[in-house]
C-alpha cells in the first residue's frame, strides 16, 4: 500500500446497516481501506504513509449512486437538441425554463450562434410555439442571426421546421425547387418555412445525419457522462448495448470515452438478446464469455435484456382486465411470449442473469409465468432475476415475484411527472395512482431499485429526485399524494439508489455501500438527505462524486 | 396556414417524440439502401375510436374497384368483411377473393411496409392507426420506407361526438392535431345527424384546421379514387362518370398544360382551391411530362417521362368546387 488518502466529512452515510455511521474513510488504490473516524482508523494509519483529505470535511458523503437502468449512448438526439419552447420542461438534464417570446428565442440563438466555432454543424433547436411566443420565424430573421452557421428550428404543433440561408443549403432546395410545403414569401422567394411531413422530412436529412452520424455515440456518451455526474452517479448499465450500432461499436465507444477521462463512471453493458441472437447465434455465451474476460472494473457486460412491451407514457403497456379506458394501443416486444421460456433457458442456466422490461401487469404476469416454468425446468438460487420497469402491477404479483426469487427495477420517476395525466387517459385511475408499487415490493420482501430509464422516456436522470418520488409520491399537481401505502422511507429509498440497486446489478460485494474492500466511490452532498425535510429532498445539491478514490470535479 | 394550438406541459413529451420520429424516420431512410423498386401508395386514416375508420376501410375493401387495396388495421377480427369475399383467414390476417388483404398491424411499421412493397401484389396501402396515434409520428415512419410513399393522411371525424372531443381537454389536443395534419377531413355518419349538427361539426373542423378540405360522408361511403391515390392503376380518366354514385363530381382537363411546374407548384400552394383530389399528367413549355398528384392541400409534381398522356382528372365535392379549381389552372402562365 504505497498511500493512504483520508477523506473526512461533516457526515458519512455508509449504508452498511450494521456500521451505518462514521466521519473518515480511508482509501488506498482505489478500494476501501477502513471507515470509521480519523481515531478508529489509525491502526492503518500507523503502518503506511497516509495523508488527511479536508476538501469535504463539511459535506456529506454517501456511497456513489447507481442508476441501474439508463440509456446514455441513444441519448444523442434528446441532448443534440437546444429547446426553445414556452414553457418549462422536464428535460433529462434538469429543469429547462421557458422562453416566453420570439425574442428571448432569437437571442438564445444568437448566443448559440456565437459560440459555434465550426460554422459548418447547424444549430439544431426545438420546441418553438408560434402560437404562445408571438409569431413564426422565418429565413430572414435567422439569417440576422447568423448568414455562416446552419440554424434549424422546429416547432412544437403542427410541424413546421424553420431554417435560415445556409441551412437551405445543406437542405439542397432553391428559388426553383417544386415540392409542397416548401414556403415562400409573396415575392417568390423562399421563406425558410417546411411544412407538413413531406417537406419536413427531407429538411430534417442532413440534420439527422449530424445527429446520428459517426462520433454522435460517443458525443452522446461524454454529454450524458456530465449529466450523470452532476447528478451524484457513479456506476450505471446501458440496458440496450448492441441495439442501435452494434456490439463492439458501442463497446469501443464506451471505452475510450473512459480512456479519455470523459465518462467519470462504472459501466454494465447489458445485451439485447434479440440482437445478440441474431448476431452470435450459437456462440453467444462465447462472445459474452469473452467479452467480460475483456473487460474490467469500470467496463464490463453483465447480464441479458429483453423487451416484452411498450412504454408508460406512450400507452404501449400490456394490461390486465379492465384494460385501457379508451382504445387498446398495447404491444408486445419482438420475441412472442409463447416463446419466452425457449429464449431465455440458454442464458437461464448458463447463469447469465436475466433483465426483463415489464411496464403493465400483464406482462409482470407473463413474466413471472417464464420465471415460474425456469424454475421448474432448471431450479436455481441467487438468480437475481429482475423485472425492469415494473410500472403497474398488483400486491400479490410482488408476493409471487418474492416467492420465486426475483426482483425488480422500478422507474419512479412517473408518479410525479405522469400518474395523474393518466387517471383519465390510457390506465384509469386505479393503475394510475398505484403507480410504481414499492411500498408493496418492500412488504413483500422483494429487493429493488430506482431508474431512470434515461432517455427513452423524458425524464430527468437524478437518484435524489427519484428518492423524493419514491418517499413522497407527490403527483404533478405538487399536492395530492398517490397510494400513500406505497410510499416508503427515506432509508429505503436511499438504499434504492445505493446498495440494493448494486444487489440488482449483482455487484453488492464490491459496490453500493462504504465498507472495507469495496470500490471508493462516494456521493458528496452539500445536505443530509437524512436530516432535511423529506419533501426537500430532491433540492440537495450534489457537490462533487469521487470515482475509484479520485475526485472527479 | 393554420395556428398551431399552445403548448402544455403535458403534451411535450409527445411533441418531443414528433421530433425523435421524425429524426429516426430520416435516418432509416438514409441507412436502409434496399433494393426495393415499387412505389406503394400510402393512406393514412386517422381519427379517435369510433369515428368510423373501420367503416370506411370495409366500404373500400368490398368495393375496391380494380384496386388491390392492402389494409393494415389495428384489430383484424373488428373489420367484418362481407363473408361472401373472404378467401382465406387468420386471426392476423383475411385475404379477400378480389385480391385485397387486410392484416394486423406489426409492432415495426416500416418493416411491414416494406415487405408489402415487395411483394408487389398490392397498389396501394391503408393504415388505420390506432385512435391515439399521433399521425404525424405515423406519417414520418412512411416517409422514411423505402419502396412506399405517404400519398395523403385522411382524418375521421364524427359528426355526432366532434363537438365533445373539441371541449374535452383530454381529447381535444389530439384532435386537433390529427385534423391539422390531415389532407382530407371526412365527417362521418352525417345520415345520423340534422343538418344543425352536420354544419356546426362542418365549422368546428374549419375552425380547428383552417384550408381543410371537408368531405361529408354516408355509412362510410367514400369512393376508394378519393381515400386512396393509385397514381396510375385502377383509375380510368376518361371515364369519370364511376364517381356520380358517392356525391362527389370529376372533370378531365384535356389537355392538361402546358404549364411551368414551378408556377403550378406555387398555384397550387397559394390556392384555397376545395379539390379533394386532382392526378394525372400534363407537359411543360418544353414538351417535357410530369406527373401530378393532389389530395386536399397537399400536392407533388414530379416528371415522369412514361406518363401516358397529357390529361388531368379533378375530382371536388360538387360542380362550383370543380370549375373554380379548372379556373384557377387555366390561368397558369406556361413559363
């Protein structure tokens, strides 16, 4: 042990039940050496060359968050886009604020414009209501802006994109173009104006392939490792890896974004089995064999994914009688259920754990049926089977997933921004309100943890405020509480995004808490989550995050 | 042009997954370098449940005149075809004897598109989307399909209920966007209704998507020449009188031109012509051939050196409507 670094704070937070609280932790090549107090440490301290770290002596450290369910290389799209619309927004990224008319738009164009140093990317914005931000845009107006820089701008309802000079350009229309919905002024000109699907289409070409093009994974990549930072993360899993580029693409980029000193986190990169089928077919325990061989404490596959239905705020979820409200919108994933079973015994038995996206309680259904007949088939403990999502479901489908061993990662985060929107709309109210069934989970004695889910679905990426959801389930109309008989406590809420949700990713021997041996990664807060008021609790500033026992500020 | 409705915050999401629709419609499209050569006609049909979609699709099937019409519907078994026509059926499909099929919607719409393409069997497409969905997000999908083209998005309106949709808050922003994306609003089940409510449901559409072109519609009796556009099969110009039975009337301008593209394309933009539909070809100044296609406000001209003759068909709601838009293209200048 060459050195030993000691971190003290105002508090620490080990989530260790049986040593819950210290004030020192020690660190050495980036693992635990001891946690305790500056005194209770000193036996180490006496034996190796050691220096005391004051930097966080009045902040509160817990250990890193782990968000085990996120999407940060599809992210891309969401962040490669400015917003310039009316109203505040729940972006992945936080809060964004509204900008109430044209001019406040144009200015933040204009600053954008500004600092583009390579004037041949558009600026690419969305969001623009001319209905509430008094007026349309038009190619005039943009090119004041800027006559360099390619500005694209498309607008809320209906669809209308809004470009300026050089952006028809890269469009490849002119005075002479023929199409509908290509707009001109009295004159005959044209007024930068694409209306309707067609024209938006093909104004939206060369722009798509600035956002998807080469290096837009791994731009996406450093952007969101920021974002996750920011939000006290440390350790996440890609729940998708292979789906959009490919395997050792998205592997590659994932790696050299950690080479680079841009992606300040632990990755699980977890397959998705239908394309890993179909890429590897027979050898596909070889190649994940392999590729964990590869990889290493920071990058590394874990696991196997699969989807078997929609999504809570598109109304694509399968769900049990009565149904939907109005009209049935559900669908199920690529692979049909009947022959769920089939699909996952391979990796069943290899041992592979199994991630299995079920968002209505039909599908928990079908998905504790599978569970059931692995069992049968092939009994096995410690399989940490997990439902993703978990969205709707039932008190007894929590005592069943219990009975059968499994668990669950649930995505919180709808009760707040979503649940009530849907009371009358798609769910009704009673799926509505029970939304997210922790405190069921938990009466059930079935290990879980809080997502995000980031970005597939638009919400913000940050463990506080899923915390603040899962303790207070306060709905979007900042008042009425659903299902208070599924709150649960602080305490439990905080080991969600801490230790139980290292025990769903299956690394709870060497993450989610602050203990000798483990990684030293901590989450530096500026107020204790355990002392502020509950419904304070998603204001908490995160401070700063410390990776393998460095500081990553 | 009509004004969009302001935004709320519970509609972002589905504005931003416009958005990411629209993005993810182009990069398919510039990704899948398929060796597919048709060029399937695509209708959109939209509007809530119960509007009368599924109505208008059965009329279409069992009367699809020369048409091979491929229908792609939510629930199959709700469709209820004449069973005199049905040659072959499946809970996800019904082939029917006059060569039309109708099956279930796939969870990936491009990629089932694609292989009705490619099959060659159909000359135009129908989906009805589920009621929920927006169509624009639908629209996109088809613009970036390789082998198909989005020919025109008919919304669904029902006379009866549109005045509760518009004040229902939870309904009425979709409804408005499914008749603000639409080329062709049809007002349905217009025989259940007097003729107060026919008007104010007429002027509730005109008021919610201004430039509609409206089409008041019988048990679901639109004429398939109308709902779908087969550019050049199935349609017999000279022979127009087919479209007396369904309340709409046609002319043939022959011949059509010449005329400069750019001046029609800009005509046709500017114009509140009330046509519900105009195709075929004329020539330009220089005797070259294009081929035009209209469906309420949305039109194309494309050139089209096989086009088989220099004539055009419109077809409008009555005898004015189809006069004034004659009007309108003989006044366009030929350079």
């Amino acid at each position: 042990m060459e050195h030993i670094t000691v971190y003290t704070a105002a508090h620490i937070h080990t989530m260790d039940q049986g040593r819950p609280d210290a004030s020192a932790v020690a660190v050495a090549d980036g693992r635990i050496v001891s946690v305790g107090s500056v005194e209770s440490i000193e036996p180490w301290l006496r034996r190796h060359p050691h220096s005391i770290d004051d930097r966080y002596s009045d902040k509160i450290l817990m250990p890193g968050f782990i968000d085990p369910h996120t999407h940060l290389r599809l992210s891309g799209t969401y962040m490669g886009l400015e917003y310039v619309g009316p109203i505040e927004s729940a972006a992945p990224d936080g809060l964004r604020k509204g900008l109430p008319t044209r001019d406040a738009v144009l200015n933040q164009l204009r600053a954008l414009a500004a600092e583009r140093s390579d004037p041949e990317i558009p600026i690419t914005a969305w969001g623009y209501d001319p209905a509430s931000q008094s007026g349309h845009l038009d190619r005039d107006m943009l090119d004041q802006i800027s006559d360099t820089v390619p500005i694209w701008v498309i607008a809320y309802a209906p669809h209308i994109i809004y470009a300026n000079s050089p952006m028809l350009k890269l469009i490849g229309v002119d005075d002479d173009s023929v199409g509908h919905g290509i707009g001109r002024y009295p004159d005959g000109r044209l007024n930068g104006w694409f209306v309707e699907t067609e024209a938006t289409a093909r104004a939206t070409r060369p722009v798509a392939d600035v956002v998807y093009g080469p290096g837009s994974g791994r731009a996406a990549i450093d952007r969101m490792g920021a974002v996750a930072k920011a939000a006290g993360v440390t350790t996440t899993a890609d729940l998708v890896w292979g789906m959009a580029d490919g395997f050792e693409p998205e592997w590659e980029d994932h790696a050299r974004a950690m080479s680079d000193g841009t992606l300040p986190l632990r990755m699980f990169m977890i397959p998705f089995e239908p394309k890993l089928v179909r890429e590897f077919g027979d050898d596909m325990l070889e190649f994940l064999a392999a590729k964990r061989r590869q990889g290493d404490e920071r990058l590394n596959t874990h696991g196997i994914k699969y989807v078997n239905d929609g999504s809570y705020p598109s109304m694509t979820l399968v769900m049990n009688e009565p149904g939907y409200l109005d009209e049935d919108t559900a669908h199920t994933g690529e692979i049909p259920w009947e022959n769920m079973v089939e699909r996952m015994l391979p990796f069943w038995k290899a041992g592979v754990q199994i991630h299995s996206h079920a968002n209505g309680d039909r599908t928990v259904d079908m998905t504790l049926d599978t569970l059931e007949a692995l069992q049968r088939i092939h009994p096995r403990f410690d399989h940490r089977f997990t439902i993703e999502h978990y969205c709707i479901s039932s008190p007894s489908q929590a005592k069943r997933l219990a009975a059968l061993g499994g668990q669950a990662s649930v995505n919180i985060y709808f009760v707040h921004f979503r649940a009530q929107l849907h009371s009358d709309h798609g769910f009704g109210p009673d799926r509505s309100e029970a939304t997210a069934r922790l405190g069921s989970l938990e009466r059930a004695r079935v290990p879980f943890a809080l997502h995000s889910d980031f970005n597939l679905v638009v919400t913000p990426l940050s463990p506080l405020l899923a915390a603040w959801c899962a303790v207070n389930r306060i709905g979007a109309d900042g008042e009425t509480v659903l299902a208070p008989g599924e709150r649960i406590s602080v305490d439990s809420a905080l080991r969600a995004i801490t230790i139980d949700a290292a025990y769903i990713l299956n690394r709870d021997d060497r993450l989610g808490s602050i203990e000798v041996g483990k990684h030293a990664d901590f989450t530096v807060l500026d107020d204790d989550p355990y002392q502020v008021h509950p419904e304070d609790l998603r204001d908490i500033e995160v401070h700063d995050t410390v990776l393998a026992g460095e500081s990553t500020n | 042009m009509s004004q969009p409705i302001k935004a709320r915050f519970d509609e972002l999401d589905s504005a931003w997954s416009r958005v990411v629709s629209t993005l993810n419609a182009s990069r398919h499209h510039d990704q899948e370098k398929s060796n597919v050569q048709t060029d399937l006609a695509v209708t959109l049909l939209t509007g809530f449940l119960g509007s009368g979609k599924t109505t208008i699709l059965r009329h279409a099937l069992e009367r699809p005149q020369g048409l091979k019409i491929a229908a792609v519907v939510n629930d199959v078994g709700e469709i209820e075809v004449d069973a005199h026509l049905v040659a072959a059926e499946t809970p996800s499909r019904i082939s029917l004897a006059n060569g039309c099929v109708c099956c279930a919607l796939a969870d990936d719409l491009s990629n089932q598109l694609e292989t009705l393409a490619r099959t060659g069997d159909y000359d135009v497409v129908i989906i009805e989307a589920t009621g929920v969905a927006d169509p624009i997000s639908v629209a996109q999908a088809i613009h970036g399909t390789n082998g198909c083209h989005l020919d025109g998005i008919v919304a669904v309106a029902d006379s009866r209920s549109l005045e509760e949709q518009l004040g229902n808050h939870h309904t009425a922003s979709l409804l408005h966007r499914q008749l603000q994306a639409a080329h062709l609003v049809v007002l349905s089940k217009i025989d259940l209704v007097n003729e107060d409510i026919r008007q104010t449901a007429h002027d509730l559409v005109a008021k919610a998507a201004p430039g509609s072109r409206i089409l008041p519609v019988e048990r679901g009796q639109i004429d398939v020449n109308v709902l779908c556009g087969a550019s050049d099969k199935g349609v017999s110009i000279t022979n127009s009188e087919n479209f007396s039975n369904f309340d709409v009337v046609s002319t043939v301008i022959n011949p059509a031109g010449p005329w400069d593209p750019i001046h029609l394309g800009n005509a046709l933009e500017q114009s509140d012509h009330q046509l519900l539909r105009a195709k075929g070809w004329f020539d330009d100044q220089h005797g070259n051939r294009y081929h035009l296609e209209v469906v309420g406000r949305r039109w194309s001209i494309e050139q089209s050196s096989d086009g088989p003759f220099q004539a055009l068909v419109l077809i409008g709601l009555d005898q004015i409507d189809v006069d004034a838009a004659a009007a309108m293209l003989a006044g366009i200048t030929k350079s």
